[in-house]
C-alpha cells in the first residue's frame, strides 16, 4: 500500500515532466546570455593593472559613457 506522500510526489513529477526540457533550455539560453553581456561589461570597464594599453578584440563593441 502506497502512502498520501508517495503518491502526492509522483503525481507532481508526472505533472512536470513536460516542462522540465523547456526549463532546461530557458537555463541554458540564460547561463550563455549572461556570460555573453558579462564578458562585454568586463572588456567595457576599466582595464586591470597591466592592461591598459592592450586592445580590445574586435569582437566585443565599444560602449561609450
């Protein structure tokens, strides 16, 4: 025999499983948009101590203030 709480969980996992690819994908999407807008903020800001005269590469824009 089965308990409420056993059952109750697996209704919840049935219920998400549809879901769950897409949540996946929506992380993903996110995580890379975030390292992608980070890494342009950090090569945007002022440069470290010892790279202030190197450039920046041509794939990042330049943001101006």
């Amino acid at each position: 025999m089965r308990s409420f709480a056993y059952m109750s969980l697996m209704e919840i996992q049935a219920a998400s499983a549809p879901y769950f690819s897409s949540i996946a994908v929506v992380g993903i999407v996110g995580f890379i948009a975030a390292v992608s807008i980070g890494s342009i903020a950090w090569y945007n800001s002022k440069r470290p101590a010892g790279w202030e005269n190197k450039e920046r590469p041509d794939i990042i824009p330049n943001v101006e203030k």
